[in-house]
C-alpha cells in the first residue's frame, strides 16, 4: 500500500476524534487551538516515520472448535459456576472500573447483577490463571439463536491483572469459542470507551467500527456516545 493512500476507515477516524474533541473541551480549547494541534501532529508524524503499532491478531479458527475449559497461553476460561464465583463477581462489579460491564449501551441504565446471571439468553465465562485464581470475566450477552449474534462483554476484575494483555488472551479465546462451538456469526460490541486504546484492541481482535450512536446513552447524569463494532464470520474468515 502507498504511503498516500489512506489505511483507516472513516469511521474510526470519526470516532476517535469525536473522543479527542470531548476531552478537549475540558482544556478549554478554542478552534484555533485545534488547528494547533493539528500542526504538531502533522509535524511529529513526519518525524517519526511509520507507526510501531501492534500488528492487528485475527482469530485464528484452523485449530477447529473450543470447548469449555479452555486453555490458552497464559489464562484458562471456564464456564460460569454460581456457587464458587457469585460472590466475587458482585465484588467485581461493585467498584467503578466494573461497574460499566452492567450498563445497558443502549440506555446507560446499569442492570442488576442477579439479571445478568440468571437470564438464560446470557452466557457468562470466567478468566482464570492457570494457578486457579479468578481474574475477571467475559460474556455472551443476549445471545440470539436464530440470527446467530450475540453482544461481547469482557472485564479484568482483578487490577493487578489489567493492562498486562490478559484480556486480549482470554477474549481471542472466548471469541473462538463463541465462533466454532456456539456457532456465532455475528458479535458485536457497544461500548462507551470510545478512547483510542479500546478501538485499536478491539481492531486487533478483528472487530471494526460500524457506526458512533451520538449522545445515546445517559450515564451518570452525562450523555455519553455509545460506539458500536462488529466482527462477522462466514464460516471460512472472520470480517
């Protein structure tokens, strides 16, 4: 690919600046400050030379299905048990960093645990490290049968876990499983962290931005964007 050709679709350039402009507000900046800063990126993008990004991972489907439990590298996934993991799931989801795996996207009405758990169209998974202990949670969300789509939740609950690639790990593994034994076409994500890191994770999971659903939900007494990504499987690659 050319230099000059563009290698980001519209709508994550969109939505990233959408987040950038947010959080510029709170610098009081003015539209001359934006053209500013436009000029130092343009400059600093000269300078160095072509992105060290993290390569995008597709989801690797040839070693066929995933069961649970499944192991990975660093991580094991199993199925969600009541009894050893509701009380530490509560606990997870009471502090502000889990609190958001309750709300509702599409509303930013926080759901009660106990709906979460015992909806039977939701399917929970938990992420442990190999020595046992719990670190977080990934889930199938309303999970239809006959259009074969769910919505993908995940969550580290564990902070010490967060930020170390854990998650990137355990949601590769649960998209497989999701994929090849729930026999899932279409998942989807609708998230209110519209900041560069979740896109560019999500990206690299395979997801891509479908669209930004402005000002959609009100969380907290603030309107909140509400971004949405998509991942689709034909059953030959994921798209």
């Amino acid at each position: 690919m050319s230099k000059t050709e563009p290698s980001v679709p519209d709508n994550t350039l969109e939505t990233l600046a959408r987040n950038f402009c947010r959080e510029a507000k709170g610098y009081g900046f003015s539209q001359i400050d934006y053209l500013r800063y436009v000029n130092h990126l343009l400059a600093h993008s000269s300078e160095d030379g072509e992105p060290d990004d993290e390569e995008a991972s597709p989801i690797d489907l040839s070693a066929g299905s995933v069961t649970l439990p499944a192991k990975g590298e660093r991580v094991t996934l199993r199925a969600f048990d009541p009894e050893r993991d509701t009380d530490v799931f509560r606990e997870w989801l009471s502090g502000d960093y889990g609190c958001y795996f309750l709300v509702a996207r599409t509303s930013g009405r926080r759901a009660d645990i106990d709906c979460i758990l015992n909806n039977e169209k939701h399917i929970i998974g938990v992420i442990e490290l190999h020595s046992g202990q719990p670190i977080g949670s990934v889930a199938y969300l309303n999970v239809d049968t006959r259009r074969k789509k769910a919505e993908l939740r995940k969550l580290i609950g564990d902070p010490a876990c967060r930020g170390t690639g854990l998650a990137k790990e355990a949601t590769q593994l649960w998209i497989r499983y999701g994929l090849t034994t729930l026999g899932l076409k279409k998942l989807y994500l609708n998230t209110l962290h519209t900041h560069f890191r979740n896109v560019k994770l999500n990206e690299s999971l395979g997801f891509k931005v479908e669209g930004i659903l402005r000002n959609e939900a009100l969380v907290d007494g603030e309107y909140r964007d509400v971004l949405r990504m998509g991942l689709w499987y034909d059953g030959a690659e994921v798209s």
